[in-house]
C-alpha cells in the first residue's frame, strides 16, 4: 500500500509540474562531444560508435555524490556493492567489473588487482566531473585488456570562461532513519571546493577537494559499542571516510593542448568484528573485560597524468602518459568495548600494493584527408606489486608480480560518403607472461537522414588472468584451493547494432528514439574447479558465457519539461564446464526498466527531478554441492529518487532536498549465489541500506 501512495504521489506531481506555465522559449540543446574511442573530440552523434552520455546537469540534478551512485539509475548496468569491503564495482551485460574498463580522461584508473578494471566506484567522486561516456561491447583495439563488456571513461573539468570561479557543496544524507552530526554519530557528510583560475588566455589551472564520510549502517546488528555475545555486533554497512584532492595545471595555444593534472585519495574503512571475547579480570570484583579484535584499513592512491595534443606538420598526435600507485593496508587491534580503547594493535601491514607506468599514445591523421584517415597508436603497461595473504588466502607474506604488456593497434576511418563511414581495426599486444593476444574491430555508420543514425559494430578483446587466479594457495586440514601459472587469457567477442533518430515536431516537441541490440561471447572463461574429491580446488580456463541485450528509448522536450522511458531485455547463458552433470546452457532473461523526468518553474528557476529504476527478476544456473547445476533466482526490485533545487541571489546559491531510495530497498532474496569452497551461500543480497533524505548547499561565485 506503501508503495501504490509513492507512486501515485510521484505520479501526480511530475502531472503537475507539466501543468505549469510553460516557457515561451525554445532553448537550443548544445551538441554534446565525446572523446571515448574517438579520432578527435566530436559531436555524438557523429562518432562511429554509440556512446551514452551523462552530463554533468544531469548528474547535478541526481544529488549524486560518486561515480556508483549515478550509474545505479543507467539501465543494463548494475553497480554491485560489498557491505563489507566498502567496494562498488560495475557489472555490465552480467559481468562483473573484471570485465569494464574504467577510464579517467581516458587513461585506466590503477584498482587493487591492476589498471583498469575492477575498479571501487564510490572512490571516484563528481566534484569536478564534465561528464561520463559508455561504450557497451568488446573494446580491445581501443582500450586492451579487460574491455570485454564496455568501457566507462570519467571526463573531468579543463576549463572555464571565468578568470576566476569558486564552486563547493555541502551535502547531508540519513542512513535510512538516522542522522546525527557528531563524531561517531549517524548519516552521511560530503564536502567538496572547487577553485578555476585562468592565469592568461593559455594557461588554466584547477584545483579540488572532496571529502565522503559514511559513519555506517548498523542494520540489524548494534553497532561498534555493543559488547553482547550473540554475534550482533558490527555494522550492516560498515564506517568509510574519504579524502580526495586534485590539481591541474593547462596550456592551449594555437594547435597544441596539454595538461598536468595530480590527484591523491586517501580512504579510511573500519571492520568491527561481531565476535565477542568475555574475560574475567580475576580481581575479587567480579570484574570482566569485554573485547574484540577489528580491523582497520587504510587505502592510499596517487594519480599522476600527462595529455598532450599537438600537430606534427599535418599529423595529429595524442599522447597519454601516467604513473599511478594504490596501497592498500590494514592493522588488527584489540579493542575494549566498554572502555573506548584500543587496548594493543599490530603493525600496519600492505596486502594490496599496486604501481603502474602507463602511455599511450596515436598518431592520426596522415594523409590530410576528410574522405580517409587511419590511426596508428601504441600502448604499454608496466605494473608491479603484490598481494599478501589476506587478499586472498596466498602462500607466505606476498606474491610480488611484475606485468609489462606492449601493444600496436592500427584502424582506418573511411567516410565512402557523406552518410556512410566504416572503421576497421587490430591491435596485437605482448606480455611476457602470456601468449601473444590478437583483437579487431570492425564499425559502420550509416547516416540515414540528417537527424538519424544506424550503426553496427564488431569488435573483441581479452582479459589476462588476475594474480589471485594465478598464484592463490591455501592448503589446510579442511582446504585446498590454488591457483594455476598456466592460465591462459580468456577471449571476448560482440556484435552490435544501434539505431537512433531525433525530430521536432510542429509545436516545438524534441522527440529522440533508438533501440540496441548487443550480443556477447566470452570463450575460456576462468573458474574454480574442483579436480580432487571432497575439496581441492583449481583455477581453470573452462567456462563460456553469452549474452544478448536489446533495449529502447524515448525521449521528449519542451521548453522546461524533459522526459525519457527506456526498457531493455537481457538474456544470459552460461557452459559451466566444471560440473559433471548437466551443464545446462539454455538462455535465462532479465528485465529491466525506467524513466526520468524533469521540469524547471519558469518564474522561480525551481528544479523538479524524478528518477526511477526497475530490476526484474533475474535467473541464473549456480553449481551444486552435487556436482550439478540448478536454477537460481534473485528477487526484482524498484528504485525512485526525487530532487528538488532552489537557485537563488543570481545562482550564487541552489538549494536542494529530496528522498533517494523511496521504496526502501536493503536487500534482495536470491538462491542463486553458489557457496564457494569453503563457504557457504547467502540467502541474501545486500544492496543498499534503505531510504535516505538529504539536503545540500550549492554555491557559486
């Protein structure tokens, strides 16, 4: 009943809200332009490919506060959270963020187990953020190892007409139903300053600070200051606290651009263990001492990144340049519960430790010509590092590894005719760890009329093992799992087709539509098996899985009133080799569904927001503790958010307040998670921690 009120509500007011006076005028849309797995910067809809765009109004009106909270409301990708680690990483086409490449102004962000992928979403913040494009589909000519599914690449902010510009926020959320502004109190806190100053007509320079702080989720457990011994204790969603600060430094003169930018992350994440230890103190009292063991971890990561964008005679050249490193660490202590104090810890220690030196660079451009063009860039990564034994379960205190990989890639941009172009492409990369891997690509555009377009797009990539699949090694009374050195890297294949056209109608309605159909194949997929009975585990090169996706949507604008429903279908199947009977591979589908509105008060500038979400049911062959498969099923869910923004003294300041989550979502039933080796399945996921309110401050000046 609950629900059938929200909905009728929001319902009513996006009516009203069109309802108002209308703008007598028709605002021009700005062309938006991409950079994602192009030549050069270009409009979207020219690009070869087809790339999805959130701009930064859009993530503006979201009162979204990290990269995971703005992808939550894009169909066909799921942002998967761990209450546990804190992490939130994509999952695209039903693969899990191994699979997507994340990029930041087009470089692969440096992640736990490598560049790139895998990547902790909520470590990204939107401060500075100009926009974010998505790629969906195998990506490897482009962007190498670990684009199978898609590529999501962070545009940051370069520029701006003011000689000087301060921007900042103030943002406080509730966590479900608490809040509490204190030092160890309740809610969420986020604070971020922004300060552009153009120095002359060439030089730019930028800097930022952002800080998160999620004082956690207690859930149905009591929290940190609970010392009863019934293994309530802890948090549901455990406490984060983020520092992030960046600097950039720009010059633009004539035909050459280039750019330094810095930035440092600082995270903070706080495990308090549910298990209790009582201890009598023996003093003639009755005294008793209770204490647990938690744990603190602590995540430091460096960006540092060079773009250069200048002419050689005629040839344009692009080059990318970064070093980056992310320590990941954490100290075990003893904490008495009911004194506040840690009583003894342990030495911090490194258990993920990443450094990376990356370049890439291409040359385009080479014949002067608007009819063909082709592109030749090449692209290294040298990673070193290790993982200790709590990553993972290794042998001994690390596994130190050091990757280089190297690659040439070479496409060509043919436009036959002002309405049709086509792109070929192939990239070889060499690794001294593993054979020589081979990807092309093959894209068309097809302009069908002035204000549409036809796409379709071949493409493949790869993804090298990752060094837990490798070298993992726990062996006790009751486990033997390990990893295997003579992986192989598992090959993604997609085709696509995409079609897109927009129009205006005689009463001034901007009306844009398309549908997508994608489909997947990824071959030698890496999995545990089992090669000895009752439970030695290995690494093995054995699965396959494909997907077919085909979504639509439709969107409408008038004057301040915008409009857009999307739905899509996705259908998986899975060889799950590894069984012995029935490796059932029949397609299981999902569906997924949604809409946004939004509407601008023509008198008072007031800003009126809906986002909403449908997950359907989602069905999934697991494994068996009997060497079989069965069917698995996770609930289907619904999310709404809806903002509400004031400006006020000439935009110098907005106001905003709103509900995120309004049907309450926490977790959702599922029998389709398998219990690994030595664990056993969950009943549950857990996704968010339930309705929040929130309100923020804005300024500019």
């Amino acid at each position: 009943m609950k629900k059938k009120v929200l909905s009728i509500l929001s319902l009513s007011i996006v009516c009203w809200m069109n309802a108002q006076e209308k703008d007598s005028l028709n605002q021009k849309k700005v062309e938006e332009i991409v950079i994602t797995g192009q030549y050069k910067q270009q409009s979207v809809n020219k690009s070869i490919y087809k790339v999805d765009v959130i701009d930064a109004a859009q993530i503006k009106s979201m009162a979204a506060t990290n990269v995971a909270d703005v992808l939550n409301q894009s169909l066909n990708i799921q942002v998967t959270p761990d209450s546990k680690s804190g992490n939130s990483t994509a999952n695209i086409m039903g693969l899990d963020g191994d699979y997507v490449k994340i990029l930041i102004d087009n470089i692969p962000v440096v992640g736990d187990t490598g560049l790139g992928s895998n990547i902790d979403l909520t470590k990204i913040a939107l401060s500075n953020i100009e926009r974010i494009e998505i790629v969906k589909g195998s990506m490897g000519v482009e962007y190498g190892n670990g684009a199978v599914a898609g590529v999501i690449n962070i545009i940051t902010k370069k520029n701006n007409t003011k000689k000087v510009s301060v921007r900042g926020s103030l943002q406080e959320e509730t966590v479900r139903d608490n809040y509490d502004l204190k030092k160890k109190g309740q809610g969420r806190h986020i604070q971020n300053l922004n300060i552009d100053y153009n120095i002359n007509k060439e030089w730019f320079a930028n800097v930022n600070f952002n800080h998160n702080q999620f004082m956690g989720y207690e859930g149905n457990s009591e929290g940190y200051k609970y010392f009863g011994q019934d293994g309530r204790r802890g948090y549901e969603w455990n406490p984060k606290d983020q520092y992030e600060s960046s600097a950039l430094i720009r010059y633009s003169k004539n035909r050459t651009t280039f750019f330094y930018k810095m930035s440092y992350l600082k995270e903070n994440f706080n495990f308090y263990n549910p298990e209790v230890s009582r201890r009598p103190l023996n003093d003639g009292l009755g005294g008793v001492e209770y204490e647990s063991r938690d744990r603190k971890y602590n995540t430091h990561r460096w960006i540092h990144q060079f773009n250069i964008q200048t002419n050689l005679g005629h040839i344009r050249y692009m080059g990318d340049f970064s070093y980056q490193n992310q320590d990941r660490k954490y100290f075990d202590y003893n904490y008495d519960i009911p004194n506040r104090n840690i009583k003894s810890q342990q030495e911090e220690k490194s258990y993920y430790k990443t450094d990376v030196i990356y370049s890439r660079g291409m040359f385009s451009n080479f014949l002067d010509s608007k009819t063909f063009d082709f592109q030749l860039g090449y692209e290294l990564d040298y990673t070193s590092g290790y993982a200790a034994l709590i990553a993972g379960d290794f042998f001994g205190e690390a596994v130190k590894r050091k990757i280089f990989t190297y690659s040439n890639f070479l496409s060509a941009e043919w436009n036959i005719s002002d309405r049709f172009s086509v792109r070929p492409g192939v990239r070889l990369s060499l690794s001294e760890n593993f054979d020589n891997q081979y990807n092309y690509s093959l894209s068309a555009r097809y302009k069908t009329t002035e204000n549409s377009n036809l796409r379709a797009v071949v493409g493949s990539a790869n993804r090298f093992p990752k060094y837990d699949e490798l070298y993992t090694y726990f062996v006790n009374l009751n486990h033997d799992i390990q990893g295997n050195p003579d992986l192989k890297p598992e090959t993604g294949f997609s085709i696509g087709a995409f079609w897109d056209q927009n129009f205006t109608t005689a009463n001034d309605w901007r009306i844009g539509y398309g549908i997508d159909a994608l489909y997947l194949d990824v071959r030698d997929r890496i999995d545990m098996m089992i090669i000895k009975e009752p439970s030695t585990y290995k690494y093995m090169n054995i699965n396959r899985y494909k997907n077919m996706l085909l979504s639509a949507n439709v969107d409408f604008r008038k004057d301040q009133f915008a409009f857009s429903v999307r739905g899509s279908v996705n259908a998986r199947s899975m060889t799950l080799n590894e069984v012995k009977n029935d490796p059932a591979d029949d397609f299981q589908y999902i569906m997924q569904a949604g809409a946004s509105a939004t509407y601008k008060l023509k008198n008072t500038n007031t800003n009126f927001s809906l986002y909403y979400k449908y997950t359907g049911e989602d069905r999934l062959y697991v494994a068996d503790t009997a060497g079989g498969v069965r069917l698995g099923k996770t609930d289907g869910f619904h999310m709404m958010d809806f903002i509400v923004s004031q400006p006020f003294w000439n935009n110098h300041f907005e106001i905003s307040a709103g509900v995120k989550n309004i049907f309450d979502v926490t977790s959702v039933k599922s029998t389709a998670l398998a219990g690994s080796s030595h664990t056993a399945a969950s009943g549950t996921i857990n996704l968010y921690y339930g309705r929040s309110y929130f309100a923020r401050l804005m300024f500019q000046f």
